[in-house]
C-alpha cells in the first residue's frame, strides 16, 4: 500500500483535501481512483489508513478511517554530525541513515569540506535534503521524519549541549570496547571525503567524543554513517 507524508492534521473520522504534492504524486503520476486506500502520516507519531473518495480536476478528498500508533523507530535516538559532502553522496548519506533510525542530521563544516551552502541557495538545498528523508520515510515505514538541521561549523558543534554517548569516526585510531557502556542517547561525527584532519579530532575528543574505528578500511564519508547505524541497531536491539 503506498505510503504518503503529508503536512496537515490528521484525525480519525475526518475529511481533508490532499496537499498539491499528495495530489500530484497520488492521482496524477500514480493514476489513483476513487476508493483506493493509502497510509498517511505527518510526522507526529503514527499512521492512518485513509480511503479517497473525491477525485477532482484540481484537487481530491480523502476520508481518515483508521489510527494505528505504531512508529517504527530505532532503539536508539542517534544525532548525526554529518559533514557535508557534494551531489549524490550528501542525498545517499541522508536516505539511508534515514532508513535506518536516525533522529537528526546536522549539517557540518569543516577543514576538508567539500561545499559551502550561500545565500538563497541554502534553503532550496536544505528543502531538498529534507525531502530526501521525507521520501525514504515513506519507503521504510518510519513515521517520524528526521529533522535536517542547518550547517554549523565542526568545532561549534562539538562544544555544543549533546548526548553523554560520543563517537567520532576516526579509521586507524586505537579504541577499547566503545559500545559497552553506550547509553541509547548518541551523538555520532562523521567527516567528509577528506575525512577529519588530526585537530578536528583531538578537538572532539576534548569535547568528550571517543574515536570510533570500525574495521581495518577506510569508509567513503556516504557509507560511513551506513555501517555506524547498523552496528547501532544490531547492538541495542540483541539487548
């Protein structure tokens, strides 16, 4: 059943008009009929099956039937300090931490970064990138959206009011057992392309953040956060 994110509210027993960007997915590319169902959610927290029941030429009408309050969210609340990199690798980076149980992105710059958002161009990309994580909640059944956070600089970030639970990806550095005594609250540090030059680091570890080696090779910055997550959902959920 297709699965639609949508920014106005919803309750049971109601009839609302679909947004433009439901309608044009829904009944224009999808070629939607009258009756067919589909799962809502707006991102506060569950789902709901609706049912349309008025197809116009400009707009539809869909009836909310059914609340289910399920979330599908990970078993850890995880605030990726991603650097930010060019074209598809940022899009690739932000989906698939997206699928696997992210809670917020926030954009960083560093030394090595690769771009520098400017003037009206911020939010255009900043839209884009939200809509990135939008489209994967619907793919993977997450109903609530991870909030793209605006770019700051790496080393304001590390000073920052964060989680107690720090890691910094940093390949070919010597660590102990760091998940042993992880508490579900995380604050994860993965650097760009370049990756993090040896002060970023030995800054973030000032600022309580433990190097995080995963493996023997050296991660691209779009893959990293791939493997982190998933290391971090099969840790906390064998527990």
């Amino acid at each position: 059943m297709n699965r639609f994110y949508i920014e106005t509210e919803l309750n049971t027993g109601k009839t609302i008009e679909l947004t433009e960007s439901v309608f044009h997915h829904w009944v224009r590319v999808l070629r939607a009929k009258e009756q067919e169902q589909a799962i809502f959610f707006n991102g506060k927290g569950g789902e709901y099956l609706v049912t349309l029941t008025e197809i116009n030429k400009k707009n539809a009408l869909v009836s909310i039937d059914q609340f289910n309050p399920i979330d599908r969210v990970a078993p850890f609340k995880v605030i990726l300090g991603q650097v930010m990199s060019k074209g598809d690798r940022m899009d690739y980076a932000i989906q698939k931490a997206t699928e696997l149980g992210v809670t917020t992105i926030q954009l960083l710059t560093s030394d090595r970064c690769e771009m520098r958002l400017k003037y009206d161009r911020d939010q255009k990309k900043l839209d884009h990138w939200q809509s990135i994580a939008i489209a994967a909640c619907e793919q993977c059944g997450m109903n609530r959206v991870p909030e793209i956070l605006p770019p700051v600089s790496l080393n304001d970030w590390v000073k920052s009011e964060l989680p107690t639970s720090r890691f910094v990806l940093a390949p070919n550095k010597d660590q102990t057992n760091i998940l042993l005594n992880c508490t579900p609250d995380i604050a994860l540090l993965i650097g760009p392309e370049g990756g993090l030059s040896e002060v970023e680091i030995e800054t973030a570890n000032q600022y309580q953040f433990i190097n995080w080696c995963i493996g023997d090779r050296v991660l691209r910055t779009e893959t990293a956060p791939v493997v982190a997550l998933s290391i971090l959902n099969h840790h906390f959920s064998s527990k």
